[in-house]
C-alpha cells in the first residue's frame, strides 16, 4: 500500500502528532524499568511570569510594602516562615512541606542580560541558552540525546499536555506529549490508523518520508498501548481535586508506581501574566497548584516513592519590583523556584532573599544563574553529564 506525502499528512489528528513522537517511545518486550530508588524528575512550569515576591513574601521589608502599597500582602496574612519571610497565604500545602522538611525555596534565579519578552524568556529557560544565544534543542531532550546515544534500553520523557514544549526536544530524540494515557490509546487505535499501519509495506520506490512517518505511526501505536497498559498497573488510590494539573499529576503519579521507564515528566500551569488584578488571578492558580500538590506528595508519600521524586517549579520571569496603576505587576527578571521532595539534602530558604535595596531598572538582580540549578538535577539527581548537555560548566548546588 503506497500513499504519497501530502495525502497521509491530511489523514487526521494521529499522523499529525506522531511527528513529535520519539523512535526509542516503543512497547519493549523487556521494558527498562524505574524502580524503587531510582529517580524521577517532575518539571512544573508556571507560565506566563509568576510573582515571585508574592510568592514567597519579605514580610518585614518596608520597600516591599511601599512599592506595593495595595499589592504587598500583610505579614499577618501571610504563611510565615521566619519572622521575616512568608508564603503566599493560599501555599497551606507547601508551608506543611516546610515545616516536614520537604520544601526547598531557591531565590535570585535567572540568567544575565534578562529577555522580558514570554516567548524569548521561556525559550532562553527551556534550552538553557544564553540570552544573546538562539538554540533549537532543549535541555531535557539534550538529556535524552546523550542518555541514548547508542543504547537500546533509552531513558523515555513524558509531557502532560498536547504539544510537546522546546524543552523536551533533543536533536536525535524527543519526549512524548499527552493529555492522558487513555486518550492517547483510543486515538492511536482507531480503525483508520490501524489498517494502514498494518497495510503497509516498505518499497524502494516509495518517497523516504512518507516510508519514515509510516514508521514513526506504528511506533505511536505501540507507544500508545504500552503508556497506557502501565497506567492501568498501580492506579493511585489517592483523591485528587478536580483541576487540570491535579488529574497531570495523578497520571503522573501512577505511572510512577506502575515503573514505567520514564524519568522526566513535564507540566505547565499558567497563566501568571498578572498586569491587572493579580490578587484574585495568582490566589486561583496558587490554590489550584497547591491542593493538586498536596494530593501528589500524599500520594508518593503512601507509595514509599517520595524519597524517589523531586518536583521542581519555574518561571520564565518574575515581575517588577513596583505594583503597576492595574493593581498588578509588569515583566521583571529575577524568581524563586520551589524543590519539593523527601530527598532534599538542604532544606527551607536555600539562600538570601531579593535584595530590595539593589535594584537595575527597578528590577531585581539575578544571583543564581539557572543553569546552575539545570546542571545540579542532571549531575546529582538523573546521574548524567551535565556539561556535555549544557554546553559549558555551571555552578553545582547543595540541596541535591
């Protein structure tokens, strides 16, 4: 059965999305499994800018309060950490995670010559370039590059989502996106893709890439089958809030327990581009992520595998120092990030809060370039060489 190019490109939803799909993403008949003690990545992206100094609050700070006059949130409204630090009063799971030794708060974070732009920023954190650099791979599909080079039992990455973000696009390799392995296997095992994968049959005089995207279906279709017989081993028992990112991270969690041989997850959360009425906007979504985060940690933590997980939180930006006339916050530069795990070597606040006073154009000043942060979760935690993925060496961390 022969198709020419253009006709199996039109042929739906499946053919279009197994382009994004990975050679190595395959029913094994000896899968590689993950299993107890060996470690898993979860990457949470919070999309669009989140507020880093409402996020985690310099309660006592008095420029905090005069800058932000309506915006600043009271020290006897917030979570407090210390006497001079507090959470963001909707974070009641993550100040539990402090108190338990759980939560690691990381301040200062970004990189030199900040790009405000949300494209160009998040680009800049996804392939863990430089500002004045332009590079089309990520730094987790760079992981799965050198992971995979020549093996056949690859480390595999997914994404809870329906399109596959830069970061997880290698060169060679990249991960797989999904909603949920259920929708993926009833997708891939329509009738239509069926009969035509079967009805295939490699010929000299076929076009290259339609032999390639053939191949690459019958791959999805398997792929497909596998992720979702996996889910189906260990389904989490734990209740779950009825959120997007509560239902990524119960599939998430299950595929932890079923051992599947992944060991990089993906999500996002958003949006946290807060210029008007931030207060309500940034309380929805912090609500949102900290119950669903809650019921995963619960979760991993009944399993015996939160010693095994550790969740990582970004931003592509914080925001200006100043409220804006909108009651929000304009584009900044520098943000906090949160390490969430049972494995944690350092723990609470792992450096200096922002200093208020040292300013750059009424931004804060970045004091830990990222890829410091990149370069300690590929070295300490997934155990890879994390200067040949990221280029150059960076500056390894002690929390991990």
């Amino acid at each position: 059965m022969l198709i020419k190019r253009r006709t199996f490109i039109q042929t739906g939803s499946l053919a279009t999305a197994s382009l994004m799909l990975p050679r190595f993403l395959k029913a094994m008949e000896r899968p590689m499994m993950v299993p107890p003690g060996n470690k898993v990545l979860v990457v949470l992206q919070l999309s669009g800018g989140n507020d880093g100094l409402n996020t985690v609050i310099p309660v006592r700070n008095d420029i905090y309060y005069k800058v932000r006059p309506k915006l600043g949130i009271p020290k006897d409204q917030a979570l407090l950490l210390t006497d001079e630090i507090g959470l963001h009063p909707a974070l009641t799971g993550f100040k539990s995670l402090y108190d338990d030794g759980s939560l690691g708060i990381l301040n200062n974070v970004g990189y030199p010559n900040p790009d405000r732009s949300h494209f160009r920023s998040m680009d800049i954190w996804q392939s863990a370039s430089s500002s004045d650099q332009y590079v089309y791979t990520g730094w987790l599909g760079r992981y799965l590059d050198a992971q995979c080079n020549g093996c056949d039992r690859p480390t595999q990455a997914l994404e809870l989502d329906d399109v596959l973000s830069l970061a997880m696009k290698g060169d060679r390799i990249k991960g797989l996106a999904m909603k949920d392995p259920r929708r993926l296997f009833n997708t891939s095992n329509e009738k239509y893709f069926r009969e035509m994968a079967a009805a295939h049959t490699s010929d000299a005089h076929a076009e290259a890439p339609v032999d390639y995207l053939y191949k690459t279906m019958s791959e999805t279709l398997s792929s497909a089958n596998y992720i979702f017989n996996q889910s189906r081993l260990h389904p989490s028992g734990t209740q779950y809030p009825n959120s997007d990112i509560a239902r990524s991270l119960k599939t998430i969690a299950s595929l932890i327990f079923s051992d599947i041989n992944t060991k990089v997850y993906y999500l996002s959360l958003g949006s946290f581009d807060t210029h008007v009425a931030q207060d309500g906007q940034q309380k929805r979504l912090f609500t949102e992520m900290n119950d669903a985060i809650a019921a995963f940690v619960k979760d991993l933590k009944d399993n015996n595998r939160f010693q095994d997980v550790m969740l990582m939180t970004f931003s592509e930006f914080g925001r200006r120092v100043s409220q804006n006339a909108s009651g929000g916050t304009d584009h900044g530069t520098a943000n906090n990030m949160f390490f969430i795990s049972g494995a944690l070597q350092q723990k609470g606040v792992l450096n200096a809060m922002p200093d208020l006073n040292n300013l750059k154009d009424g931004d804060l000043q970045y004091q830990v370039d990222f890829r410091s942060v990149y370069a300690t979760m590929l070295k300490k935690w997934l155990g890879a060489d994390d200067q040949a993925i990221l280029g150059e060496q960076f500056k390894y961390l002690s929390f991990v």
